[in-house]
C-alpha cells in the first residue's frame, strides 16, 4: 500500500467499546503498515451532563442499567471479548464516572504533537480507566497520564488549568452529532466511509486496504 488514508476515530476514553475498537485499530495498523495511514482521534462526549467532578460510578451504572445483573452481564461480556485480544478489563477498580472534557482537550493538545503522540495519549487513558481505575477527570491523573505518553507534565497542567481547547473540543463534538454519529468508536475513512463499533481488526484492515485501492486510482467517490 502506497497512498496514506485518513482514520478518524470518534470516541470517548470511558467507553470500553472504544477501547476495544482502539485495540482492533492498532492491531490493523502493522498490518496494513504503518505508513499506510493516519489516525486522528476525535472526541465523543457520552454524557456531557455528568458534573466536573464526576459521580460515583455503581450509582452511575445503576441509573443506566437497572440492576446489578444486567450490569454484570455487560461486563462479562466485555471481559470475555477483551481477552480475546489481550484486553483485561478491571471494571471493579473504577469507582468514578467522570467528565471527560479535560481529557479530550489534552488529546487534542496531543494531536498537535502528530498521531503516534495522540494514539500513545489515547492508550494511556484507556488504560489508566479500565485496567487502573483511574478517574480520568482529575487533572493530576490527566497529567501523569500525557507525561507516561511522552508529553511536557508543565505544559499539559497548564493546558488544564485554562479553557484552552475546549472551544475546539464542543465544536468537535457538535460535528460529530450533525453528521449523525449517535455511538462509538465511529471510525470514517477518507472523511467519507463509516464503519461503526467495534470491529475485528480484520474487518478495519479490510476496509483500509479498499480504500486506500480505491484513492490510488482516484475512485474515492465510487462505493467499495
């Protein structure tokens, strides 16, 4: 493959499908080769509601599930599905449901540092949440989190300590919703192939693959 594609990646550090969809990328991405293409993550705020300083997460989850049965079926689930690509989910370490605002202006920060920083962020936060239980919304976690990606510890306070960036990151997430993106991961190929949740690695190398095909002959236009 030749001509590098563009892969926006819609999605939110608290969502576990997302990390799974982050770990399907990653997994295409050698496969594809790494200069092949470029991934540009972009934020999803799934629920712009919760307050600044998060809430507890059992009351969170309680609100959205139900019970405790349905949110442990949820969770096995995804347990079950994350080892089979090497993901181990700790969803009993999370105790906050945070706001993610401030992690998506630090991730927006990182992109201007190119896409392998803002994928290495990314991770980070991934699994700082997931497999640390880290609350995400705090600064000092945020912080630690952009120095473990290789980042300024100086800058990324500061960053956080402003509004800098948030204007970006609503207007982002406004884009995201007047396209129609209602779930994530939402990953667009060529700022025009969708392909929704969280997908084998096999199925993004796939598409990938098409149409990075179809932009070598200039027939991006054309359906794949």
């Amino acid at each position: 493959m030749t001509t590098p594609i563009t892969v926006q990646v819609y999605s939110d550090v608290v969502c576990p499908w997302c990390f799974l969809g982050m770990r399907n990328l990653l997994d295409a991405w050698p496969r594809v080769g790494h200069d092949a293409m470029k991934v540009e993550w972009r934020p999803f705020i799934l629920d712009p509601n919760i307050p600044a300083g998060g809430v507890d997460r059992q009351q969170y989850m309680l609100s959205k599930f139900g019970s405790k049965e349905r949110i442990d079926a949820a969770h096995d689930r995804l347990r079950e599905m994350g080892a089979q690509v090497g993901l181990a989910f700790d969803f009993d370490a999370i105790k906050v449901s945070p706001n993610t605002l401030d992690a998506h202006r630090l991730i927006h920060w990182a992109g201007r540092h190119g896409p392998e920083r803002q994928s290495a962020l990314v991770a980070r936060l991934f699994r700082a949440y997931f497999q640390e239980g880290k609350d995400v919304g705090n600064r000092d976690v945020l912080v630690q989190c952009a120095t473990d990606a290789g980042m300024d510890a100086a800058h990324a306070r500061e960053l956080l300590e402003t509004d800098a960036h948030r204007k970006d990151v609503l207007e982002a997430v406004a884009a995201a919703q007047r396209m129609g993106i209602t779930g994530v991961p939402c990953f667009i190929l060529e700022n025009r192939y969708v392909i929704s949740g969280a997908q084998p690695a096999e199925v993004l190398e796939d598409a990938i693959r098409q149409v990075a095909a179809l932009k070598e002959r200039g027939k991006l236009d054309k359906d794949f």
